[in-house]
C-alpha cells in the first residue's frame, strides 16, 4: 500500500517539472523573439539637426526611418546609433509633422503618435514677391518654409493650398480679391505661431489714365484707358447708385462701357474684386442742356418762346407750370436755340427742359412770366411763409412729402411749399408750428393760396388752428389755378394766440402747392 502511494507521488512530481519546463522554455522563447517593437520615441519638442531616440525591441533589424516630409528619410548608415534597444538618429531637415515610419525587413512599423517639432525660432523668411496681380503666383524664400499651413491675404482670405512647397521656398496664387498689406503666415509645429511679414504685398489695381469721349451723351459709349483695367469688376457714375458691371468690351489696356441715363458729372471709379476703388483724375462731364435766355419774357400763351443756350439738340421735352403733360413738338430745335409755343393754361414758373436718354431734367433760372397772369399779393404784416418759414415757425407736417423749398409751381417769389398727401392715410397735414405762439391781436384774418394739381379740384381742406381737430374751418380746392384764401379768426375760433396752424386733407389724396401764408 505504501509502495502503490509513493508511486503515484513520484509520477506527480514528474508532471509537476514537465509542466514548469514548457512554461519556462516558453519564457525563454519569449525573451528571444526576433520582432521588432517601437516603444516610444522623442524628446517631441526636437529641432531639425536634433538627436532624436527611438526605444523598443530588435531596433537592430531597422534599415531606415522615414519622417513626413520630401527627402526626409534616413538610411541605416547614417543613424548615429544602432542596438537592438536604442537607435539615434539626427532629425532632417526636411522633416515634418507626422507619424514616422520605421522600416524593417518584417514590415513598417508606424508610430503610434504624430511626430511634432519646434520650429518657429528656426524658420524665417528670407524675401518675397513684393508686387503682384490677382491670380498671379508669389514666390516666398526662407528657412522651414514646409512647416507653413496657411497664408492670410489683405481682407483676411485665408489660403491652405500652394502651388509648390519646399524647406526653402512656398509658391502660392494670390487670390482674386486680396488687398495690398503685409502677409500672416502660419508656421505650424509644438510652438505654432502666426507671423506678419516685413514687406508689404501690393496688390496691383486697374488706372485710368484717359477718358474719351469727355463730355459724353448719356446711353452713348466711353472708352476708359489705362493699366491693368481687366481686373475691373465694377464701374460707379457719380449719381448712379447701382454699378455698372456689364461692359460693352474689356481689355487690360482698354474698357468701354455705356454712360448710364442718370449719370452726373464727377470722378469715375473702378471697382476691383477686392472692392477697393480706383478713381479718375479728371471729372467725366455728361452733356447736358445749359439756357442762357428766354425770350420774350413775360410772353402770351400760344405765342413763340425762344430758348437759346448750348446742346440744346438733347431736349426731348419742356414741361410748363401749370400744363399736365409735357410739350414734345417744337417750332425749331437746333444746338444753340430751340423755339416752343407756350401752351394754354400755363401759370407763371420755370421751365423743365427733360433730356434725351436721360433720366436727368434741366430747370431754368428764372421764372416764366405770363402776360395777364395773377396780380402780386400785397406783404403780410406777419408773415408766416414766403420764400420760407418767418417769425418763428417750424415745419412740422406729417403729409406723404413735403417740400418748403419747391420752385416748381410759385404763386408769388421764388419758392412756395409742395405737399403730397396719401389717400390712404386718411388725414395728413402740412403743419406749421411757432416756436412762440404769436399774439393775434390787431389781426383778423389768416390768409394762404393754394394751387390743386390734377384730381384735386373740389376736395376740402381742413384749416386746423391750436389743435382744435374736433370743428375745423374748410375750404375747397380750386384745380389747375392758384386761389387765395383768406379766413376770418371768427371762422377759426377768435383765438387769443396762434402756435399752430394745420392744412388738413379730408380724406383725399393728392398734391397741392401752398404759397404766400400770413396774418392780415
């Protein structure tokens, strides 16, 4: 019984050292594993000509190591050191961010992180392209041009993408609307930084160095001469507030365009993509009608009138004080004199001269006067408006428009009020205000001409004294001529003091002229 139990322990322990054997002559094949291991390398905030470690297993079998990067590999013969634990090697100069490849004869191994360097006390720019245009390439000469990742142009655009790149040089397209100013470069790298350049980019822009011709016609081609005028995206006439950016032909030395109907006298200017604008030395000058005399003056209606001036070929129409529609055939019509029969029913005004392809109007300086017109009204001894607000008076209308300085239809001077008033607002008033309410006494009546332009002959007005909106004096427009009205301070309530006075549309819309207001 005894022999049987010693037997069975001997063949236990037998089991027992078969069994720590394998393990241990695995171990043992373990520790001598030919695979080559990358454990870690650095330091990560190496320069270019640094010595770099890398760390692991079997780092002997290593036939090179390759870094982001053109021309950034290093072969064998040139580690500074080789083990199976440790390998040294000189970072290159043309290494870059990214993970490094290890290579082996069993495979790559990659790092498992990125490799980084510092670079922004290293790199430097050296020179730079310092004039150039939109869509142009620029040269940039310098030191770890490849750790750049992005340029910032005038205006802040932004470029990520060069058309070549190297340790020493970047060639990158300046963009369409870049603006001249100094560059920010990005230099990328454990210690990024954005760097303004010393020298400036000026970016070219369009000239004008002529334009012809000068005077030009409205709706007639100009040709601009000058440099560089094909980066021209937009062309502004003074007076016109849309711009022009259709041209009729467009060159770098050349660019015609049509003057558009509105355009005035002044500078031109160029509009480049980056929006910055070019202007012309010299104004450009529309042609436009100029009346020097008109004659006879006053003159019947249905007789003669004879305008003499220059260009006044480009009058395509008059329009007269007190006529609806605009006279378009004339007696003659050359240059310098053009003659037109002052049609019925025109009241004492200056003439509108409307020019052709134009949407532009000429005004005569003086005034037309008809023979047998309206009698002159005798002074206010308080006057409220003529040619402008008196003793104290302030315009504070609510109509549609209103205009204290309207020359175009004159009772009597040389400005009277235009106010249009909107229907659809029901009640508007042309309001006067005193900025110290006037005494009446001594007064007895409040008197003002009005003359109702078409459709509103008949409506009423309401005569609003000191606020008193709820039984307001009325009177009715007369349409087509100037009618005085002179208003008793019984009908407005005898009031001790006048601060405001409202001339009140009923309900109507329509535009009156108000001329000659006053205390009698």
């Amino acid at each position: 019984m005894l022999q049987r139990i010693a037997n069975r322990l001997l063949l236990f322990f037998c089991f027992v050292s078969l069994a720590g054997l394998f393990v241990a002559c695995e171990k043992d094949k373990d520790l001598k594993s030919d695979k080559v291991q990358l454990l870690s390398f650095g330091p990560t905030g190496a320069k270019p000509g640094d010595t770099l470690r890398f760390v692991g297993t079997n780092l002997n079998q290593v036939t090179s190591i390759q870094f982001s990067g053109t021309n950034a590999t290093v072969a064998q013969n040139a580690f500074k050191q080789q083990s199976p634990e440790l390998i040294l090697v000189v970072v290159p100069q043309a290494a870059e961010k990214g993970y490094v490849t290890l290579k082996t004869s069993q495979g790559d191994i990659l790092s498992k992180t990125q490799f980084n360097l510092n670079v922004k006390t290293a790199a430097s720019i050296t020179g730079m392209t310092k004039q150039a245009r939109p869509g142009e390439n620029i040269t940039i000469n310098g030191n770890y041009l490849n750790w750049i990742k992005r340029i910032t142009f005038g205006t802040g655009k932004v470029v990520t993408t060069f058309a070549s790149q190297s340790l020493t040089q970047l060639v990158v397209r300046v963009p369409d609307d870049a603006q001249t100013a100094p560059l920010l470069v990005f230099i990328s790298g454990t210690d990024s930084a954005e760097v303004q350049t010393a020298d400036t980019l000026k970016v070219t822009l369009p000239v004008i160095s002529a334009l012809s011709p000068n005077p030009v016609k409205h709706q007639s081609n100009l040709t601009v001469t000058g440099t560089d005028l094909d980066l021209t995206r937009q062309v502004l006439f003074e007076g016109v507030s849309t711009p022009v950016t259709s041209f009729v032909s467009q060159s770098a030395t050349q660019l015609v365009v049509k003057v558009p109907a509105s355009a005035q006298k002044g500078k031109l200017n160029l509009v480049a993509a980056s929006g910055v604008k070019t202007s012309s030395a010299a104004d450009l000058d529309v042609l436009l009608p100029t009346i020097s005399l008109i004659a006879p003056n006053p003159i019947d209606t249905g007789a003669n009138l004879a305008l003499t001036g220059t260009n006044l070929d480009l009058v395509s129409s008059i329009s007269f004080v007190g006529v609806t529609n605009a006279v378009t055939g004339f007696v003659s019509q050359t240059p310098t004199q053009l003659v037109v029969k002052v049609p019925a029913g025109t009241l004492k005004g200056k003439l509108t001269l409307n020019v052709v392809n134009s949407t532009l109007t000429v005004t005569t300086a003086a005034d037309l006067q008809i023979n047998g017109g309206l009698p002159p009204l005798p002074d206010f001894t308080f006057p409220i408006y003529t040619d402008a607000l008196q003793n104290t008076f302030q315009d504070w209308s609510y109509t549609d428009t209103h205009d204290f300085n309207s020359t175009a239809n004159v009772r009597q001077g040389s400005k009277s009020i235009k106010a249009v008033y909107n229907a659809g607002n029901g009640y508007q008033g042309l309001t006067f205000h005193a900025g110290t309410a006037a005494s009446t006494a001594g007064y007895t009546r409040l008197e003002f001409s009005v003359f109702g332009e078409t459709g509103t002959a008949g409506k009423k007005i309401n005569v609003i004294v000191n606020g008193n909106y709820g039984s307001p004096y009325q009177v009715t427009i007369v349409g087509g001529e100037w009618t005085t009205y002179s208003v008793t301070m019984a009908n407005i309530g005898n009031p001790a003091t006048l601060g405001e006075i409202v001339l009140q549309s009923a309900g109507w819309g329509g535009t009156v002229h108000v001329d000659h207001v006053g205390l009698r």
